[in-house]
C-alpha cells in the first residue's frame, strides 16, 4: 500500500510541475507595464490608464525637445519600436515634444499593442519627478 502511495504521490507532483510551466504561453504577450525617464538625476513615472502613459514634468524640469532615455519595462521578450526604429530601454534617445507611439511586440512577433505616451509641462506642483 506505502509503495501505491510514494507512486501517486509522485505522478501528482510531476502532473503538477507540468500544469504549472506555461512560460511558452508568455510568448504572444504584448504589453508595456511600465515608462519612466531621468531627468537631472530624477526619476519620472509614467501613470498608466489602459494603453496611455502620461508624465508631469516641472516646468525647470521641461526642455523644448525633451530628448530624453526612456526606462520601459514590458513583457518578457518583447520589445519596443518607434516606427522602424528599435528603442533600447537605458539607451535610446528620443524628442517628446509631442505624444511619441510606440508598439510593442511580442516575444513570438505574433501579437502587437501601441502605447501612446506624452510628457507636459506643468508650472507649479511637484510634477511626477522624484
């Protein structure tokens, strides 16, 4: 009976394992959870509402252009493209002057989103800069 037992104790914890390992399913996502820039040695947060980021940004803060690194955090294996051009998260520089799209893709290339993000200027408060 005890060696019944340690048998289906042991299938249970294979059928398990097996269940549970769904990293494949993670390849047709598409999503960017998060947007931030450095500014003078602040981070700015992006606020996200559905496929919109939005940062604040005091006004000594704003430079007309604002060519700015962003930080994106997305899905695992996606990656991120203004246009054509592919953005390295820390590295690639762009102009925010206006709403700026970008589209991720998934990690299988079968699933797309754009994401709109915008930065403005605001005169007084502290902005989304910490």
């Amino acid at each position: 009976m005890k060696k019944i037992i340690t048998i289906a104790t042991i299938i249970f914890i294979f059928l398990i394992f097996t269940v549970c390992d769904n990293d494949d399913d993670k390849d047709y996502y598409a999503e960017m959870i998060g947007f931030a820039v450095y500014k003078d040695n602040l981070l700015c947060r992006g606020f996200r509402s559905n496929f919109n980021f939005h940062i604040s940004m005091q006004q000594d803060l704003y430079d007309s252009g604002l060519n700015l690194i962003a930080e994106l955090t997305m899905s695992e294996g996606a990656k991120a493209y203004i246009g054509d051009v592919l953005q390295v998260s820390g590295v690639t520089r762009n102009d925010f002057t206006d709403d700026v799209i970008y589209t991720v893709v998934s990690k299988d290339g079968s699933v797309t989103a754009d994401y709109n993000v915008s930065i403005s200027r605001i005169i007084w408060g502290e902005g989304d800069c910490e």
